[in-house]
C-alpha cells in the first residue's frame, strides 16, 4: 500500500487520480495486516490496493464525475461493486479521472483536466519521436490514455494498484486498456450489479474490470458478478466462481472476423497484428472463419440516439436542489435550474441533452427514438446469428490505431473523433455481450495496441479463457 502511495506521487503529473484517499488506504491495510498476523480468515483481495472510476458511489469519499456538477459531492453509500471489493478485503487508494459523465474517448473531457498516457514517457517513445518534439516544451508530444476510465487504466498501467474499476458503456473500459497496455473488461450486462455506478446510459452501463493481466480480471469478476437485490436487471441464477484453466486446447475453438470490421480508418499496423492473431489461432488448429455483421455501419448512429435520450433522462435528476452544485438565484425556480445546469456541465454533456431532448419530441419520437430501437434489435441479432453458426469468440481490433497525440486529439470536434473511435466497441454493449481488450504487441512508434475478444452472452468465462490463452 504505502509502494502504491508513493507511485501515485510519483506518477501525480499524470492526473490519473482525482482523489486518493490515502488516510483510508492505510487505515484498510494496516486492519489488513492485522488480520493476517492474527491468522484470521483473509479476503480474496485482503491488502491488495485498488482503484475505482469517479463514477462509483463511494461512502464518505468525494465522487465527482469530473464534473462541476457534483464537485462536493459525497455519497453516503458505496456502490455493490465497491462494497463487494472492500468486502474481500481491498485497499482503496482513490478514485479515478475520467470524462465528464463518462461521456467521451479520450480522458480529455473532464473538469479536473486530461490523463496523460503513462507510455508517453517510455523511453521508446521518447526516442522515435524526437524528431517531432514542437519545440513549445519537452511535454507537448504527450498521449491520450483513451477513455472514458483513463484514469484506471493508467492507474493499473503504472502500478498506482492492482486491479481498478472502470465502467463501459460503448469502450470506456476497453478503450483506455488497449492505449495504455492493460487488460480491460467489460462483463456481460446484467452479471455485475450498477447500483451505485452514477448512470449514463442505463440500458448500456456495466461496470467495467482492469487489470494486468486476464487472470486477475477473471478473479475480479468472480467477486462482483451475481445477483444485487438492488439493481433488477441483475441476473437471478446464482453464478459459479470465475476460474480460468491453464492449459486451453484451441484446436476446437471457432474464431469470427467480421468482416465490416476491416475500416479504411483502420491503422495498418493494427490491421497487421490482428490478422497475425488470427494466423496464430489457425496455426494451433482452431478454425478461423470470416463472418458477417451487416448492420455494423448503423451502430455508431444508432448509438448516438439512443445514448443521447437516455442521457437526457439521466441528467434531469442534477436540478441544483438534490446534489452537489446550486446556483445562487433566486429569481425563480426556473432560473434557478438553468443557471444550475449552465454552470454544472460542459459542453459536450449538454450538447447531449439537447440531441437526446430533440429525439424525445412527440414528433421525433417514433422516427428517431423507436427506430434506433429497433435498429439496437438488428444490431444484436447480428451478433447472435454469428454464434449460433458456431462460432464461439469474435477477434477484432479495440480501437482503430494507438494511442494519439493530445494536440491531435483535440484538433477534431471531440463528439466525432470519439463517435470513430468506438466503432468496434459500442455494438457490443448494445448486445449486452461480454468482451474484453487485451494487450497483443508494441506498434513501431513503441506503444501499446490491444485485441478485443467478443463472446456470447453469459459466456464470460469462455472469453477469459480464450483471452489468457492469447495474451
Ligand atoms: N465514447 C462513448 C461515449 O462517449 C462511450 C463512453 C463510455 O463507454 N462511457 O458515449
């Protein structure tokens, strides 16, 4: 705990963190120890450091959202997921930064500032990119982590601890792990409770593991996942402890690349590892077939609708008078509510408000809202037509290339850089399936890319499986 302390000082002009709570961690380790010395029972995670998204209900602990809005703002109650953790034992060392709400691709977004990419201090990287170096000053080549859940992914990446929370609504988890080199989960939608993880798109959410490697994840999962009384979309069935073999025979695995997932946005160089994972699978006997998911095109749209409505829902409880931030009018309610809402969000999140208000009319509902509907249908009975040929994992990319410049980044409009970004992510989580990023090779410039591998509902241990055997 006190290593992980002094690496989250070490690493502070990251901006991974937007809290430690350091008091906390070292009153949770030292119980910890404790218990060891006096042979008491141990939790599966006892004395073992973690982190979680600002988007998780933490009780007595600041939790923010990087957001005006909720700056201040101190839950009384820890989300399932925390509480789980802390159940077994964990050591919490603070929450994470993020994108505002959760609403973004690249941890640019929110009110605390960006996450900057551990690698863009790794030797390599320094060295390739020399010739590059702006002149304004030695930090100005520094990369995006991804995002939304930077901040963990980040925090995992540098050792701050072991295993951090993140949350996935469209790649938040998987986004940030493939440009910062760690394993990123998103579980299956209704395995892992989301009470307490400050919605964002309700139908979508799912609270997101990572890790360093898939191991640890699976053990991650197998403390969160099963019912919550609290949160009825949870599954009912009582689920079975997430052990992955160590040994995996792939010879009778059937491995789909879909085929719309070739991009022309697409690096090459992430087009090459992928197919080089593909050959790897084929080469130990597995079948590798091309697949294909024709209404892959519309998921970006598609999840622009409904994302925007449900968030247009979402946001209406931040009126100034329940949480965090008021403004101090008093000429009417009205007044009140807006200025509220002015000064609490940034733009992209009212931007989304109003796109998801306007999908809301009465005269809009039918042709944008109940239409996305049913295109979110389409979409996942791509995925379920896929398996039911045979097919047990799909191998794609999790993000079109590594992790960018930030002056790049925000060159272009944040809303459509982040909309291409998601592209082999956002399905996924209209489909509610499992899927998971992990770590495959270093590209040319020294930096991180990752695979995602996409399995069928409720067969998260199958994907973990497939995963360690890859990584
Ligand atoms: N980039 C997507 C969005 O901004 C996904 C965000 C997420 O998964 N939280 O909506």
């Amino acid at each position: 705990c006190q290593k992980c302390l002094s690496l989250i000082k070490k690493t502070k002009f990251l901006n991974a963190y937007i809290t430690v709570s350091e008091e906390i961690a070292l009153k949770q380790a030292e119980e910890s120890e404790k218990r060891y010395k006096k042979g008491h029972s141990l939790g599966d995670l006892d004395g073992i450091p973690i982190a979680v998204k600002d988007n998780f209900s933490t009780s007595g602990i600041e939790t923010t959202c990087a957001s005006n809005m909720l700056k201040g703002y101190v839950p009384p109650y820890n989300a399932t997921v925390v509480q789980k953790l802390l159940d077994q034992g964990a050591v919490l060392m603070g929450k994470t930064n993020l994108d505002e709400f959760a609403m973004g691709s690249g941890s640019t977004d929110g009110v605390f500032g960006p996450v900057k990419n551990p690698w863009s201090y790794s030797k390599q990287y320094r060295e390739k990119t020399k010739h590059k170096a702006r002149g304004e000053n030695e930090d100005s080549n520094w990369l995006i982590t991804g995002g939304s859940s930077g901040g963990s992914a980040a925090a995992v990446a540098t050792f701050t601890c072991f295993a951090a929370l993140g949350s996935d609504t469209g790649g938040s988890t998987r986004n940030p792990a493939a440009h910062c080199g760690v394993v990123g989960f998103k579980p299956s939608y209704g395995l892992v409770s989301r009470h307490g993880l400050i919605p964002l798109v309700n139908s979508m959410d799912v609270p997101g593991i990572l890790t360093r490697c898939v191991d640890d994840a699976a053990i991650v999962l197998g403390m969160l996942a099963g019912h919550d009384p609290k949160d009825s979309t949870t599954v009912q069935d009582p689920v079975k402890p997430f052990t992955l073999p160590s040994l995996t025979d792939v010879s009778k695995l059937c491995i789909g690349i879909p085929k719309e997932y070739l991009t022309p946005e697409l690096s090459s160089e992430v087009q090459s590892l992928w197919s080089k994972a593909a050959n790897l699978f084929e080469s130990e006997g597995a079948k590798v077939i091309e697949v294909s998911l024709p209404h892959t095109s519309y998921s970006i749209v598609c999840y622009h609708v409904l994302c925007t409505s449900e968030v247009a829902s979402n946001m209406a409880r931040f009126d100034g008078l329940e949480y965090g931030h008021r403004c101090d009018i008093d000429v009417s309610t009205e007044a009140m509510y807006a200025a509220t809402r002015r000064e609490g969000f940034n733009d992209v999140v009212r931007g989304r408000i109003l796109s998801g208000n306007f999908f809301l009319l009465k005269e809009n509902y039918e042709n944008y809202f109940i239409k996305a509907q049913k295109v979110r249908r389409l979409i996942a009975n791509d995925f379920v037509n896929v398996f039911n040929s045979g097919v047990d994992v799909l191998l794609t990319p999790t993000t079109l290339s590594e992790a960018v410049p930030y002056q790049e980044f925000i060159k272009e409009d944040n809303r459509t850089r982040s909309a291409q970004d998601d592209i082999f992510t956002q399905a996924v989580n209209m489909a509610g399936l499992p899927a998971v990023s992990v770590p495959v090779a270093l590209s040319n410039q020294g930096l991180p890319v990752g695979l995602q591998f996409i399995g069928r509902a409720f067969h998260d241990q199958q994907l973990l499986t497939v995963a360690k055997w890859f990584e």
